[in-house]
C-alpha cells in the first residue's frame, strides 16, 4: 500500500483546521453560563485516513453566586468548564501541525518541479 504525501498532508490540514474551529467555539464561549466544553480527537477511519470526532466534556463548570433578580431564586449559577489556557494550547498544537502538513504540500511542489525541470 503507497502513501500519498499530498493526500496525506491536505487530510491533516483538514483534520487540524476541525480542532481549531472547535477549541475556537470553545474560547468564545468561555463565560457563557452552563456551556458544556467540546473535545475533538483525531482517529483513523476505516479507510485509514484522519477523522476528527467531537465529543462534549460533561464535568460541571464552577459555581459562583447568582446576581439579583434570577428567576425561581437561584443562589448559584454554574459557569462554562472550559479552561483557557488548554484551549490556547490545543490552538497551538494543531497549528504547528498545520504547519508540518503545509510543509509537505511545499516539499512536494519543489519535487516535483525539480523532476520537471530535470525531464524537460
């Protein structure tokens, strides 16, 4: 079985590209009360080729104490479960990854200009 690079590196772009949407939607909803976190994870179809599965984080976010005039008399409130500072980190991570996988589409590109301009 060969690999394509080019498969390969666009499949990542994708994949990394679906992490950073989710751990975006993540961020901009970091003070929305009761917001339940997402988590994507990268895992090979059955074809063997990258899949991002999203899966929602169900431990419960802080409580803080609930300002005035809350309907039914609420005390507390629970606030988002999403950590910043993870959520930057993922960023981060699937950047790099990004990164890695824009680097072999160039890698790619020069190789094949190369044989090109080795036939002709």
């Amino acid at each position: 079985m060969a690999v394509d690079p080019l498969h390969s590196a666009i499949a990542g772009i994708v994949v990394h590209a679906e992490k950073v949407a989710v751990a975006a939607h993540n961020i901009a909803n970091v003070n929305t009360e009761g917001f339940k976190k997402s988590r994507a994870v990268i895992e090979s179809d059955a074809a063997g080729q990258p899949d991002v599965k999203v899966t929602q984080s169900e431990p419960p976010g802080p409580m803080i104490p609930a300002p005035e005039g809350l309907p039914g008399g609420a005390e507390f409130v629970e606030m988002s479960n999403v950590n910043l500072a993870e959520e930057i980190v993922q960023i981060q991570i699937a950047k790099y990854a990004y990164s890695a996988s824009v680097s072999i589409i160039s890698a790619q590109d020069q190789m094949i200009g190369t044989i090109l301009d080795i036939i002709v």
